[in-house]
C-alpha cells in the first residue's frame, strides 16, 4: 500500500511545430492529454493531478475533466523550454502559496499516452522501497538499428558511424552493451529534485518496459502508428 503523498503533473503547452495544438489533437477519438489524465487518474494514491499549460483550450479542457491547472508565464511558454524549469516554477508556486509539496512526483506527458497502471506503481514502489533514490523511470532497449554504436553522422556528402572505434569490434548485437532509451514516465522524489535541480538526481532506478508502451507521439506519422496500435488492440488501456 502507497502512504506516501503523492501528485502528478502534466506539462501541456499550446505551441508545437511538429503539429500544431498536439496536446489536444484527436487520438482515436480523444484528445491526446486525456490518455495521461487518464492513467493519473487511475491511481486512486495519487491526490492531486496538476496540468501546467500556458493555453485557454487546454486549461478548459483540464478543468472540465477536474484537474487542476497552473498558469504557465509566457516565459516557460516558448520552444527551448525545459521540462525541469516548468516543474520547478510549479514547485516554487506551491511553497510560495501553500508552503507544502508532496513527497512524490510523477510526471506524466502528453507525448506519452500508453502509459500502464501496473508500470505507474512499479516506479513509485522503487522509491518507497529504496529511500536513496532520487527518482524512477521507465525504460526500453531500443532496436538493434538504433544502437548508439549503429548511428551515422553526415561528414559533409559522406555518412560515417558516429562511434568507429566503439564499433570495431562490436559489429553484431551480440558483441553490442546494452543501452535503453526513456521509456514513458518519470517520478521524482521532490526534496531531491529541489536541492540538485535535477530531474533524475544522483540516484535513478529504471523500470524495463516493452517498447510499444513507449511510443511517443509527436508528429503525425506517430499518431498513424497510435491509431494502429488501438484500433488493432495491440495496445489496449483501462
């Protein structure tokens, strides 16, 4: 049983070039977010759900479907904004305000909407287990072609491997390390994420997860192969 007192926030911001308004385009008939909303939702543990958005549409959207929302200043509102500085001025709000923060964090995005119950609990479990820990996270082995040691870099007309001598003797996956990518969720433990400015802090624990969970869904391709992946069933959510 979880006693610790924790919260989700859901970073949503109105501008995208990858496609436009992304966080509220229609996924198999619903807006994008509510797959996240969703998943925080179904943890009855998690008290209070937060999304941070600098737009009206999905500020009403939020509310509609009780979550709360944080008014995003037009400064955390641009491109080359960082996560960590958009969970970190929602943080400050709340000591500023309320003078409390909880003791876990899981931050859920929009991007990444197949997100499952039992993968949202292995995370926080970690860190109620392992006090250490500064956060969890989910991960996935990417596919051999992906391999770091298998990427190319373009040396003006020539493609070369980006890590030659790393690959020497490493040419077949057999003979590769094993490397893993972000999977789908992150949970911070909010007194570290406050003192080291960091999302994963000194100490990270990963929960593997297969990679179709982890489909992040950002430009349109992307939303054809989520369509896919629902209407197929090969994914399926509660």
């Amino acid at each position: 049983m979880i006693k610790e007192n924790v919260w989700a926030i859901i970073p949503a911001r109105g501008g995208s070039k990858s496609t436009p308004l992304k966080n509220m385009k229609e996924l198999f008939g619903r807006p994008l977010i509510d797959y996240t909303i969703s998943a925080a939702k179904n943890i009855p543990e998690i008290s209070r759900i937060i999304c941070s958005t600098d737009h009206d549409g999905i500020r009403d959207h939020c509310l509609e479907r009780q979550i709360e929302v944080s008014k995003r200043p037009d400064y955390l509102a641009g491109d080359d904004v960082s996560t960590l500085d958009v969970i970190k001025h929602f943080l400050n709000t709340c000591l500023e305000k309320d003078e409390v923060l909880p003791e876990l964090l899981v931050l859920f995005e929009p991007t990444s909407p197949f997100v499952q119950v039992e993968q949202i609990y292995a995370c926080i479990e970690l860190l109620l287990e392992h006090r250490n820990l500064s956060s969890s996270q989910t991960i996935v082995e990417p596919p051999p072609n992906h391999h770091a040691f298998n990427q190319r870099v373009l040396d003006g007309d020539l493609v070369k491997f980006r890590f030659p001598k790393e690959r020497e003797n490493r040419f077949n996956k057999q003979r590769k390390p094993k490397f893993y990518v972000h999977g789908n969720l992150r949970v911070l433990r909010c007194e570290s994420f406050m003192s080291s400015n960091d999302l994963f802090g000194r100490e990270s624990m990963g929960v593997l997860i297969p990679k179709r969970f982890a489909l992040d869904v950002d430009g349109p391709e992307d939303f054809e192969i989520a369509e896919m992946y629902l209407s197929s069933g090969f994914i399926t959510l509660g």
